[in-house]
C-alpha cells in the first residue's frame, strides 16, 4: 500500500512539473493536495524530486522544476524562444537571434497542428491559422508544443 501511494504521488508530481510552471517545493505540496487528494509535506517531496532527478531551470526569467530532458529539440526551443503573442488573425513567436528557421521547422513538423504555413526570419516566425475563430485554441496548441509557458 505505501509503494502504490509513493508511485501515485510520483505520477502526481511529474505530471504537475509537465503542466505547470512551479517554482517550490511548498506550491507542489499544495497542487498534489489540491488536484489529487494526496497529503504530504515539503521533506517528502524533496525526496521524490531527486528520486525522479528533476532539477530547476530558468525559462522565461523563472526558475522552475523540470524533468530532465534528453531530448535536444527541446532544450533548443526552450532556450530559443523569448516569447509568442497572438491577436485576432496571427500568432507570432519571438526567438533569440538566428534560432527561428529551427523553430519554423519545428513546427512545419506537427501536421496536427491546424495552420495554413509558417513564415521565418532571422528572430521572428508569423504563423498564419487555418480559421481564425479558432486562433486562442491555436495559441495553446502551440505553447505546449513549443513547451512554452506564458508568464
């Protein structure tokens, strides 16, 4: 019984890094709590962070857990990515200088994604959407593919 609760607030615990920017250890206690029921405290936690071998890292000027990453692309954008806005018609995504043709063809690769084209520049990439109703759907889509967090 005390393996299967330690393996469910594992889970709990990456899952929250995945899908939240959190940046201590007393916010995690309190997301497990809240989203899954599963009380604990910070000495715990801190076990199981270095048991799963999440570190910090700075993204966006914060200083937040990650798993750790294996994968290149993403450690790539996640360094190259300053920001991406969008209004009613177009998604623009703002990199570090030289970084966003890797970024366009990053995204030239998701055909799940519903957009017409990319266009990129030396730091900036203009995305068109397929529909424009949909474009704060769109927006979201390509955060998490982008494993961009707005502040």
């Amino acid at each position: 019984m005390k393996k299967n609760m330690a393996l469910q607030r594992k889970n709990a615990i990456k899952e929250l890094i995945q899908s939240h920017p959190i940046e201590d250890q007393q916010t995690l206690v309190e997301l497990i709590k809240k989203k899954y029921g599963i009380e604990t405290n910070q000495s715990i936690v801190s076990r199981d962070l270095r048991q799963l071998g999440v570190g910090k890292h700075v993204v966006n000027n914060k200083t937040i857990y990650e798993l750790k990453q294996h994968d290149a692309s993403r450690e790539i954008l996640r360094l190259a990515i300053v920001d991406i806005e969008h209004n009613e018609s177009i998604i623009v995504i703002k990199t570090l200088p030289g970084l966003a043709a890797f970024v366009g063809d990053y995204i030239d690769m998701h055909d799940e994604l519903p957009i017409l084209g990319n266009i990129a520049g030396e730091n900036t990439i203009f995305i068109c959407p397929a529909a424009k109703t949909a474009i704060s759907h769109l927006f979201s889509q390509i955060c998490k593919t982008l494993y961009f967090q707005k502040k």
